[in-house]
C-alpha cells in the first residue's frame, strides 16, 4: 500500500521555465538560513534592544525557543477555535515585538497594529505556512521568518527577510556535513522504499530522518542554509506546487464537507496555498482517528504537541493536519477520505449500540 506523508524523499529536479519562486516582494533584505529557528534567532540577533515579546498561543516549541536561548521575556496572546479561528491580541506597554503566525496558508485578517508600530514595536511574521501563497506576508510586518522543509524534499532551510532595512547580522557558518549526508541517505533510502526500487528495511531510514531532526532542533544556531539545498528549493515550480495543492486540498473539502465528527478549521473560500488541511476532531476522538489513518499508511501530523510553555489553546488536542501536498494526486486524496469515513461509520455505529444497550 502507497504511503501518503511523513518526510519527503528524495528527488532530482530540473528548473521548469521561469516559475520557479523570485523572491518577496519589497523585501529590503534577505537570507537564506539552516532553519526557521535560525531564521527568528537571525531577527532578534538583528535588533539587540528587544526585551519583551508576545506570541501566538497556539504555536510550535521551535517558535518559542530562539526568544527562550536570547533570554527574551515572552508572554502570549490567545488563540483558540471557536466557530473559527479566533484571535485575541491585547499588547501591554513593556511589549517591544509581536509575533504573528499565518497558519497553515489560509487568509486570515491581521489586527490593526498601527498605534502599536508608531510607539516603536516591532511586528515579526512567521509566514512558514503562506510561503508560497498570493498574500505571502501582512503589509503591517517588519519582518518575516519561515521554515522551508514542510515544502519539499529539502536537506534543511529557514528563510528571513526584512522590509525596512538591510539586515547587519546574517549567519555563514556551514551545517555539518555529516548531517546533510545522513538527512541525504534518508531520502534517497525512503525513494528506493517507495517506489520499490530495492528491499530496503524502512527502520533503517526513520531512524536516519530521526537523528537529522533531533540535529536540526540542538544545532541550529547561527547556520547559514547550504549549498545543495538552496539549488533544489531553487529548481522547484512552484506555481505547479501551489496548484497541486489547491486541487488536492478541494477534493478533501468535497469529501469530508458531510462527515459530522469532523470540523474545517478554515472555509475552502479562504484557501491560499495550503500547506496541510486542518481539521478538528470532536473531543477525544482525535488520536483515535489519527491511529485509523495510520494503519492505513496515511501519516498526518499534528500541529502542535503542546509547547512546554504555558500556551493555552483549545486547538491542541482537536487538530489534525490532513495531508494534500505535491507529491499525491486526486485519487490519493480520495482514499484519505475514504479512510476516515469509515472510521466516521464506526464510530456512529458504536455510538448506537452503546445508547440501544
């Protein structure tokens, strides 16, 4: 059975006409880094007088810990689901920079920060999720961050950028090369595995992508993208991926618009360049129906394991991200869906026994 997500593999690319991604638009300055932590820590490396931050609280560990290391106090603003996402920011005095997140590359309206910018704060974007979306960044952002490994078969990668002025401190320092080449076996290996090119012992390759990820999270400080990397996410098309997104990501709104235990996160209207379709899985149900879907081959994630933090978000234990990127078409999506509405049926019909009992 065809796996459908989990860690990209392996692939060689060719540049495709002139689709390939050309930059942000009026962006001051740009670099390429080694993560999207690397790409935050570069922000605040950039602007020393930073004391106070306020973030989303409903976000990533990765997204706290460079603010963590550079021994920023931080406090959060609430973001919780309630008939849609709903975003509450009240910023204290002592705030010197807000972090904004765009989720999962569906529009959503920033608040009007501008009496905030005017006292001097700082409006930093992590547009991880609308990288490559028609509305990239809000207009109100001084800053933007992303990680780009969500995207493709990258060996690593961060991106930062700033709209106001050149950036003084950019990093130069080379990830370790033993690292590209255990992530780069990896791929490959899960390629060979895929495509049944080869009896391969898949262990052999989760382990290799486990120990690269547990790298990047410990050695990301002060890394400068690498080369081989920066060629790949160069060749990339990515008017196709956005396409293929899009396409994929409507077949799971058609399919799944009338399974009653499932919510949208977002409208299919407010669709840009989806990186996953969130959904919400009613209370208690949603490890169960992840498992089904593992026993499938169908690998989804969930954004995001509960930081270490104090975040408060009722969006941790409901959402589930539903897979729908370039590498699968529409009769893949239609077997997500297939699986989870037999999980759905299942579940109705244990729900009836147990009440006519």
């Amino acid at each position: 059975m065809k796996e459908i997500g989990s860690e990209y593999h392996y692939e060689k690319l060719s540049k495709k006409g002139n689709k390939t991604w050309q930059g942000i638009v009026d962006m001051q300055d740009e670099t390429f880094v080694f993560s999207g932590r690397t790409a935050i820590e570069t922000v605040l490396l950039n602007l020393p007088h930073i004391r106070k931050a306020i973030l989303p609280s409903y976000c990533c560990d990765s997204m706290i810990e460079p603010f963590r290391k550079a021994g920023i106090n931080f406090i959060f603003y609430e973001v919780n689901f309630h008939n849609g996402l709903d975003i509450q920011v009240d910023i204290p005095e002592d705030i010197d920079l807000l972090l904004w997140c765009n989720y999962f590359g569906f529009r959503v309206k920033m608040p009007d920060f501008t009496d905030f910018i005017d006292r001097g704060g700082i409006i930093l974007e992590d547009i991880t999720h609308s990288f490559f979306s028609q509305n990239v960044y809000n207009s109100q952002s001084q800053y933007v961050v992303a990680s780009l490994r969500k995207w493709g078969p990258l060996l690593c990668g961060g991106y930062c950028a700033t709209k106001g002025e050149y950036l003084k401190y950019k990093p130069t320092l080379l990830p370790l090369q033993e690292f590209l080449e255990q992530k780069k076996r990896a791929m490959r290996l899960k390629y060979n595995y895929i495509y049944e090119i080869e009896d391969i012992d898949k262990n052999i390759f989760l382990n290799d992508f486990s120990e690269s990820n547990k790298w990047i999270a410990k050695n990301y400080s002060q890394l400068a993208i690498d080369e081989e990397t920066k060629n790949i996410f160069t060749k990339l098309d990515w008017q196709e991926v956005s396409e293929v997104r899009k396409r994929n990501a409507k077949v799971l709104y058609t399919g799944l618009k009338d399974i009653s235990s499932i919510k949208f996160l977002y409208k299919e209207k407010d669709m840009d360049c989806p990186l996953f379709v969130p959904i919400l899985v009613e209370s208690g149900m949603r490890n169960s129906l992840r498992r089904t879907l593992t026993e499938n081959s169908i690998y989804c994630p969930i954004h995001w394991p509960k930081p270490s933090e104090s975040c408060v978000s009722n969006l941790y234990e409901m959402e589930l991200s539903l897979i729908c990127d370039q590498r699968y078409d529409e009769n893949d999506m239609k077997r997500i869906v297939e699986v989870i509405s037999r999980w759905d049926d299942t579940k109705i019909e244990v729900k009836e026994k147990n009440i006519n009992e």
